[in-house]
C-alpha cells in the first residue's frame, strides 16, 4: 500500500496495524478530520515502520509516530513531525517530482 507524504499532515496515520514495532497506546486524540471529509475514528498511536522504495529503486525503512486509523483508506506521513522530531531533514517538490531527505542524509527520489 503507498504511503502519501503529506506536508499538510500534522501527524502520520496509517491503517495497518502490522506497520506498528511497539505497542498501540491510547492517546488524546480519538477522531480525525480531513480525511476525504470524513470523521475517522483514531484507535490509538505508536511507532511504525514502513520499508519504501523511490523511482530509482532505493530501498529504505522510515520509522515514525503514527496514529492507528483502521478506516483511513490511505496510510499518510507527515514530514513536519518526522523532521521536528530528528531535528533535520527536508521535503522538496517542484514539476520534475519531489525528494525526501532522512535525518541520515538518504535521499529518496519520487
């Protein structure tokens, strides 16, 4: 399933509970709006990770705070948090495509 990053996202939200290393931990936060418009119920959040590969075949794991929307229909990653959280990193889009720049110093081309 592709993950949309998100850079209007205030936290990443997936629907697959396998994505989750850790625990499902109860948090403030039980709906989310913006989602197609709809109220989604939010189960819980924890840690994820999620293997991507970008259009020239780089293979990386993105570990990341994500809520546990069962019903979310997409999983989303918000690179705001992500960078607030390692202190680094950037998100570039322009007509060509956009890159992703880990914490790392892996950038991921799409």
């Amino acid at each position: 399933m592709p993950i949309v990053i998100n850079s209007g996202a205030s936290y990443s939200v997936t629907l697959n509970i396998n994505n989750f290393v850790g625990p499902i931990r109860p948090c403030s936060t039980n709906e989310l709006n913006g989602l197609n418009a709809k109220i989604r119920t939010v189960v819980g959040d924890g840690d994820v990770q999620w293997k991507v590969q970008d259009v020239l075949g780089t293979i990386h794991t993105i570990s990341a705070a994500a809520y546990y929307v069962p019903d979310a229909g997409v999983r989303l990653f918000s690179p705001q948090l992500y960078f607030m959280k390692h202190q680094c990193g950037s998100y570039f889009m322009d007509y060509k495509g956009s890159s992703l720049t880990l914490p790392d110093g892996t950038t991921l081309q799409f």
